[in-house]
C-alpha cells in the first residue's frame, strides 16, 4: 500500500500515512503509480487559487526592497507639507505599489493621524487656559 498523497510505501491497514500524516482512504485502490501522483499534486497545486508563481516570487517588483536612494527620495518628499499628505494616503490606498512603499506610508498615515489628534488637544487645552470656562453658580434665597 502506498500513500497517495506522498508516495511512500505503507503497512497494510494505517489510516493516516506516517510520512506526511495524509488521511489515507482505504477504501480506494492504493496501488502504486507514481506519474499519477505527480500529475494529481502538479495539476491541484498549479490550478489552485494561491499558486502564483509572479505573485509569489521575491523577484517582483512589488516584494523588492526599497533602495536607500528611494528611501531618501521618500523622506525628503514628506518634507513638503502639502504633496505628503497627498502621498501618505495615495501609497496606503494604492494596491499596485511596492509592499515596503505601502507599509511606510501607511506607518506614516498612523503617526499623522495620532499628531492630528494630540495637536487638537492641546489646541483645546491652549484655548481652554486663555479663556477658561467660569462656572458660577448662584442661588438665590
């Protein structure tokens, strides 16, 4: 008997195969073919929806890395007040971009939404110190 998932030679009788732990099903016929199980797994994992093989390369030029030139490039872009908040939110909603351009931007898009959020409360308590609010209560008798 052999598995039919892996090849490998079995003892009659295992329901799982002790090399790659498939669920073997007893009931069909295990006799040993092996062009069979390479087209069987060739064709499931080629037709598969995960199988990519430009999507899964570290080749493309959506995985490469980002040049310390481009990183450079990148910095001194987000020094430019009005074009780096354009291109914070352009790269982290872009889905054809680099994968690191995309994470860098949306790290970016984090730390100005937090500074958005720290710069309004201290505006409100900068407000609040110069005209603070009275409260007087007055009770008449």
């Amino acid at each position: 008997m052999f598995c039919t998932n892996c090849g490998k030679e079995l003892p009659e009788g295992l329901k799982v195969c002790s090399n790659c732990g498939f669920k073997l099903d007893i009931t069909e016929d295990t006799t040993f073919n092996s062009d069979s199980i390479n087209k069987k797994n060739h064709s499931e994992y080629c037709n598969s929806s995960t199988y990519n093989p430009d999507k899964n390369s570290l080749s493309t030029r959506h995985s490469k890395p980002l040049t310390t030139v481009n990183f450079f490039l990148i910095q001194v872009l987000f020094l430019i007040p009005i074009l780096n908040i354009f291109f914070i939110i352009y790269w982290s909603l872009k889905n054809d971009i680099n994968d690191n351009l995309k994470a860098y931007a949306r790290s970016m898009l984090i730390w100005l939404i937090i500074a958005a959020i720290l710069s309004f409360f201290a505006l409100l308590t900068l407000t609040f110190m110069r005209y603070p609010l009275s409260f007087s209560f007055r009770f008449s008798n």
